[in-house]
C-alpha cells in the first residue's frame, strides 16, 4: 500500500455555535470569464477506472475501498406484509432503489455495500441481545429469505456486512439460561462471581450467583477466557460466511471483549482475541471484511488499527469533525482531524461517517437545514476511508434520541406512515412524511437525494476519490475547505464553502505535493470553466483559486488534467 503524504492546514479558530439560518442556494456558482489557453485544450472529465459489478479493488487496495455502505435498520426499512415491522422481503423488494444493478443507470443510489443491524432473533426490538445466533429474526424472515436477498444483493453488485454481536447474549439465550446450573457445562461460558464485587461496576446478583454484564442487566457478558466460547464463535462466523453467503461482519462493541481483572475495555486479551479472529475468518474466506466498532478517541482506536486486527475501523473523531464543519461552517477540526486518523491508520483503511444508529441523526444535528446537509454529504463522500450512510441520511430524516427515533421508518412517499407499511408501524413515522420521502426527492435535481446520488456515483467512477492518497489544503479563508485527491493515474481537487456567506478572499495552497507542470481543471461537481493550476518547485501550489468566488455553500469536484 502506498504511504500517505499529509498536508497540514493552518486555519483560525472554530465556531464555538451552530449558525442558525442558512444563506442563499449554491445551485448556480460565480465564474471568471475562461481563459483562452484552457478553453482550447480543457477535456470532459473522463471516469478514471469506474466501479462495475461488486467492487473488486483498485490500485492493490481492498474491494472495501470500492465500496459505498448503507446502514440499515430493516425493522425500519420496508414492510412487506403488513404487519408493520420491516423485514427481509420488504429490503429485497427496494434493493432496485440502492443499487439495481446496470451501471449506466442515474434512477438508482448506488451504494455497493449493506450493513445490516442485528438480524438474528433478540428480545429487545434492536436486537443487541441475541437469543440464537444461527438463525434470523422471525418478525424480518427465515434463513431462506436471507439466503435470497443475498442472492439478489450479489447479483446487482452490493456484498452485505451483518453486525456481529459477541461481547453478550441475551440472558434468554439457551447457553445463558443453562449456565445458572453451578455444574453446568455452560457455567463457564459466563463470567460468574459468588456475590457482585464491592466498587465495580457492571455485575448484578441473582439466584444463582452474581454474574457481569458490562452494557445492560439482561445482555450478559460472554468469557472468552474459556476457549469454547471462542471456538463456538469461530463455528458462527463460518456459519454466516459459508452456509449463508454474508461478505463480513461489523463487531459490535469490540474494545469491550475481554476483560482483565478491573480493566472492562482495551485489554491486551482483546487485541490478542481479534488478532487470533482475524487469521481464523480470513481462513475461512480472505475476502471476508471486519469493521471494528470501538467507541473511543482516535488514539485508542489506533491501537486496533495496525493491520492485524480489523479491516475498518470506525473514525468516530472525524465524523463529529464533519458534523460540526457542516454544522459551523468552518473545517478547522476537519482539518485536523483527518490528518490524526491518517496518520494513525494504515492507507486508507477507516470508516467514514457522519452519524449513525446511537447518534442524533444527520439532519437533525444541522438544524434540518438541506444545504448544510449536502455540504456534509460532501465532506464524507470525497474523504479517504470507505463511507457508510446510515439509512434515511439521503433525503434527509430527522432523529433525536430516545433511540427509538433516530431508528423511525424509512419515509418512502406521500402515502399513509410514509409509504413504509400498509398496517400500523412498530413506531410512528416522523411528521413531516408528507413533504420529505423518497417519491417527492427522485425526479428534483435540486434534492438532498440527487446530490447524494450524483456523489455516490462520482466516487464510484473516480479513482482518486476511492484509493488516492490525501492533502489538505490551507485555504486562507475561515469557511473554506480544500482536499487534493492523487491515484496513480488521477489528480482531483475538492473545494467547499462550508459558510453561508460569499468569499473571494481565498486561496488553495499546498506547501509541498506530487505534482508538475502546469494542469487544466475539468468540472466533475459544480460549473466551470475554471483557472489553471500551476505547480510551484516543491510539487504542491500557491494561492490557486479555480474561480474567482465562492457563493454559500458552493461544492466543486475537479479533475486537474496534464
């Protein structure tokens, strides 16, 4: 893999509040008359090493890197039969809307990866407490139904990632409720003490002694001390990876596993669990992903970050520093933190996101302002890493915690609980179905769910958007992103005003870079025609401004050519 080459950025302060109004639409962008020079040589932006079928990898880097994933909770997604749960042939039947499969295809969204919230049967309605890990929730469907939406997932280009839950069971599960027998072969499958241990946290007393349960009282801890435990979750895994054609797994909870004396989280036991993990799935199929969730600062995520453990891991630092450069309108922490978590990953293996299923969603955290919506959706989708929506982002859904309702139905049309169930939903749709649904956005250009779809596709078609090693730029304005993209065969340049005011004052500069010569700026995103870019003596550039303003929240993609 190649090593990054980081530019740092130097940037006043951030906003210590969210605006709360947004400027004028960024739909048509100021531009200087074209120079003459570039108007006779300037190309259409060709696609460079385009995304068809399932991703496969590009440039020696894994087909993940390829890939765009979508968050999915399918008890919220689609009802199939009226009972107003989603479930697994209510996702078949809207696989055409994430992807249906002909690459020439704009009707689409595009996305060529699924992560699917817990599937397996569970007492909670989120399905962290799993009672049988070999079978599906029968409110979503039967292992049959699984096996076809895979089946019809692969045949349009999308692999499909299920949350893993290990840390825990449910205490309904059958290992659980045979092991509060003090002789039980199973007793050793939990983590058990005579009575709760006096200032610890986590461990609750019962009738068969005291046993740990680090998240909630009724979701028991496994022991992975006892290598039977392992060994039956090595038996799962191959199960969902063979017998039921799964691509990989999102582990829920990971800095969790195992623990050592007082020391619940990042213990060495865990590293060594993961590690030992990794060499047994990738046995069992070298394709197979791994998307770690640790819940923790970049520095701590770092630590499972070597290679040796996870495929991805999620950058929970860099998603709030999107969030809140959308939200403030000034990329000062982004552009810190996306070099941190460069730096601390190996090439382009983390997660990108925005928000997700424990979060306040998207929307919600930007006021329900569309704009900044679409900023943020930029900011993501031509970042490094492999990207994951969380379902609804795309046309903007609202959800503030409980957790219940940043998990609502997906608003489909103008229709009765927004189109999602013809029965009575398993919890309301938000109120403003009738004006925000997946109907009213398709044929509007100017929709949150076309900029998402024109982005998704634009990363799909670029390789340097994909697998391109990553500079940030100083720009010399407070609200004024700049992120220089390199591949082995193509230059592209991403310029945002994340503010709600017009600059001119800017200008993009890269103290030291990879190129040469003199290059013409094609459009991807936005209207040009736009300046040459001339390349100073250390390979980087100084003050280049492609046009001369920058209208509220103007969102460029450019394609330099030689």
């Amino acid at each position: 893999m190649r090593r990054f080459l980081i530019a740092f950025i130097s940037l006043i302060s951030l906003f210590s509040i969210l605006f709360a109004c947004t400027g004028p639409s960024p739909s048509v962008v100021v531009t200087p008359s074209p120079a003459e020079a570039q108007a006779s040589t300037l190309q259409p932006p060709p696609s460079n090493s385009p995304v068809t079928g399932l991703p496969s990898g590009t440039e020696g880097y894994p087909w993940w890197n390829d890939t765009v994933f979508y968050e999915i909770f399918v008890r919220s997604f689609y009802d199939s039969n009226g009972d107003g749960l989603g479930d697994l042939n209510g996702l078949i039947s809207k696989l055409d809307y994430l992807n249906d499969g002909d690459p020439n295809s704009t009707a689409d969204l595009g996305v060529t990866g699924l992560w699917l919230m817990p599937i397996n049967p569970a007492i909670s309605y989120h399905g962290y407490d799993v009672t049988d890990y070999y079978s599906v929730n029968p409110d979503y469907g039967t292992n049959d139904d699984f096996k076809r939406l895979v089946t019809e997932a692969h045949r349009r280009g999308i692999r499909i990632v299920i949350d893993f839950v290990i840390n825990h069971t449910s205490d309904q599960h059958s290992w659980f409720q045979q092991a509060k027998g003090v002789d039980s072969p199973f007793r050793d499958w939990y983590i058990w003490a005579d009575s709760a241990p006096t200032g610890l946290n986590g461990w609750y007393d019962s009738p068969s002694g005291a046993y740990y349960a680090n998240f909630q009282q009724h979701m028991p801890d496994l022991n992975y001390k006892n290598p039977e435990v392992t060994a039956e979750i090595e038996k799962v895994a191959q199960f969902w990876l063979t017998d039921m054609g799964v691509d990989g797994f999102r582990v829920d909870g990971a800095k969790h596993l195992v623990e050592e004396g007082s020391a619940t989280e990042n213990t060495e036991a865990t590293h060594t669990w993961f590690k030992n993990f990794r060499v047994f799935y990738k046995g069992v199929n070298p394709e197979a992903i791994t998307v770690g969730e640790v819940f923790a600062s970049s520095p701590v995520v770092a630590q499972y970050a070597k290679g040796d453990e996870f495929d991805l891991l999620f950058a929970f630092d860099l998603a709030k520093a999107m969030s809140l450069g959308a939200g403030l309108g000034n990329p000062a922490q982004l552009n810190d933190a996306l070099p941190s978590i460069m730096r601390q990953s190996q090439p382009n293996q983390f997660a990108t996101f925005l928000t997700n299923h424990d979060q306040d969603r998207i929307m919600s955290v930007l006021g329900d302002k569309p704009e900044k919506a679409k900023v943020a959706a930029t900011l993501m989708l031509t970042a490094p890493g492999a990207p994951f929506l969380y379902y609804g982002e795309e046309i903007g859904l609202l959800g503030k915690k409980p957790d219940q309702d940043i998990r609502l139905p997906m608003q489909w049309a103008a229709e009765p609980n927004g189109g999602f169930t013809t029965g009575r939903p398993w919890r309301a749709v938000n109120g403003d179905w009738e004006t925000k649904n997946v109907a009213i956005q398709t044929d509007d250009p100017d929709s949150l769910l076309s900029h998402y779809r024109a982005l998704i596709r634009i990363r799909s078609e670029h390789a340097a958007l994909r697998v391109g090693d990553s500079f940030v730029l100083e720009s010399g304005a407070r609200s004024v992103y700049g992120l220089l993209r390199v591949s082995e065969s193509e230059v592209v340049l991403v310029v945002v005003n994340l503010g709600k005011e017009e600059v001119a004052d800017y200008g993009l500069s890269l103290q030291q870079g990879p190129l040469n010569g003199v290059y013409t700026a094609a459009p991807i995103l936005g209207e040009g025609p736009f300046e040459k870019l001339v390349v100073n003596g250390q390979g980087g550039f100084d003050g280049y401004k492609p046009i001369a303003s920058l209208l509220p929240f103007t969102r460029l993609i450019i394609q330099l050519q030689k």
